[in-house]
C-alpha cells in the first residue's frame, strides 16, 4: 500500500492541479517492483500488490471530480514469456473493475502493449473498448532516428550513437502521418477516445530549431484535424519546452501552437 505520508504528498499535488483549473493523471510511471521482483518478469507474485494500491486510489479519490485522471500503468515492458499483451490486457480489465466499484465516470487510461506502441492499439480488448470511460493511452516518437538524434542513451553495441543526427524533418513527415492515421482509424472504428500521451524531439541532439518546429506543428495539427488529444514530452529534461538557463523555448511553443 501507499505509505501515508507519501499519499498525503501526492493529495497536496492534486488539489493544487485542480485548484488551478487543469485536469491531473495519477499513473504507474516506472516499472513496478516488489523488491527486486519485476512485474514484467514475475506477474503473478506482483500484480497482488499492483491491484491492491489501485483499490487503494480508488477508494481514496472516488469523491474527488472527474478531472482526476487514472492511468492503469505507464510504457509497460511487455514480452512473450512472462508478461504478454494478453497479461497486459487482463491485468487493465482487473483496474477497471475495481475503478468502476467507487465510481462510473471516473476515467481510465490504458496502456496499447509494450511502451505505449501506436502498432500496439489493436490489442486492447472488447472489455476495456466497451467502456466509454476508458481511453486508449498511447506514445510516438516515429521516426525515432529524427526525435532521438544525438540521444546518447540509445548506443548500438560498439558504444557509437544509434541516431547521431543531421536527419531533416522532411524524411519524418510520412511517418508522423502514418501513426495519427492510425490513431484515428482505431478511434472510429471502435468510438473509443484516444490519448496521444508522449511525443517530442529531444533537444540536446542534432535536431535543427525549425525542424522541431515543423515537426511539432504538423504533429499536433494532425491530431486536432483526427480528434486526438495530445499532451507534449515534456517540461525542462531532454526533451523539455523549457530551459532552465534561457527559459521557454520558442520554437518549441510555437510548434505546439502555445504561447509563452
């Protein structure tokens, strides 16, 4: 369970969000352990102690409004031994039902597969579909050699850069336009509202300032045109709308149509 003090943190965090007038997420963000057991590895003994603090959020926030977001687990590291998209799948349903024991309105997100993959949508399932207060959550960083160029967490196996940069953002337009498609076509077919969670271009990279620019633009024109809500990835890290040392960064607001 959630430690009280911790709780009491997170409440803090909540009615401050709410106070001023914006809608908050409270979600698994990193991988779940008990110990040094993984969820992802050994689900049976984990999931117990996952689902319990869900009945705990439940419970604990069913008289707070709808603007209270839940997000059943964040970018979940999906396999084909211990952790399938099937597991996923029945694991989400076993929060929605205990959601649904404290409130009927209160929205769900839920993961498509493996980090939230645009390829992934088609897995959920007719149970989670089938309840208008749950939504599909998913990320896109496509074409990954543009958004993560000069990332130097992702190296191939002689050290050297994965995605070293000089990529133009005209060699990204058509897969940016492939994975809304594809958010949209879900979404229509099956009336289900679809969250695009993450997306962004990291800045500490080789990614020219109007290409970001470009990029941004055409990503969240696209998603309002399909009636995809989009939240950017994100504040003052790598991928940051804002820079601690020189502030907002322009292109990057006005990429995402915001102004500063």
């Amino acid at each position: 369970m959630i430690d009280e003090t911790l709780l009491s943190y997170l409440d803090t965090v909540v009615k401050n969000t709410l106070r001023a007038g914006m809608t908050i997420i409270i979600d698994f963000h990193q991988a779940c352990r008990l110990g040094d057991t993984s969820l992802y590895t050994d689900p049976d003994t984990v999931s117990p102690k996952y689902l319990a603090i869900w009945q705990q959020l439940a419970e604990h926030y069913k008289e707070y409004p709808d603007r209270v977001v839940f997000e059943a687990i964040n970018e979940p590291g999906v396999n084909t031994t211990t952790f399938t998209s099937a597991k996923l799948m029945e694991l989400q349903e076993k929060v929605l039902e205990i959601v649904r024991k404290t409130s009927e309105t209160r929205k769900l997100m839920v993961a498509t597969g493996s980090n939230n993959s645009v390829k992934a949508i088609e897995n959920i399932t007719q149970n989670l579909i089938n309840d208008k207060n749950v939504i599909a959550a998913v990320h896109c960083y496509w074409p990954m050699s543009f958004t993560h160029q000069g990332a130097n967490w992702i190296k191939n196996d002689d050290g050297t850069l994965k995605y070293p940069g000089g990529v133009k953002y005209t060699a990204a337009k058509a897969e940016v336009e492939s994975a809304i498609k594809m958010c949209k076509d879900f979404s229509e077919k099956n009336n289900m509202a679809v969250w695009l969670g993450e997306f962004g271009v990291y800045q500490g990279g080789g990614a020219a300032a109007e290409d970001v620019q470009a990029y941004l633009s055409d990503f969240t024109k696209l998603c309002g045109e399909s009636k995809i809500s989009w939240c950017y990835w994100e504040y003052n890290v790598g991928f940051g709308a804002y820079d601690e040392s020189t502030g907002w960064r322009g292109n990057v607001l006005a990429g995402l149509g915001l102004r500063q």
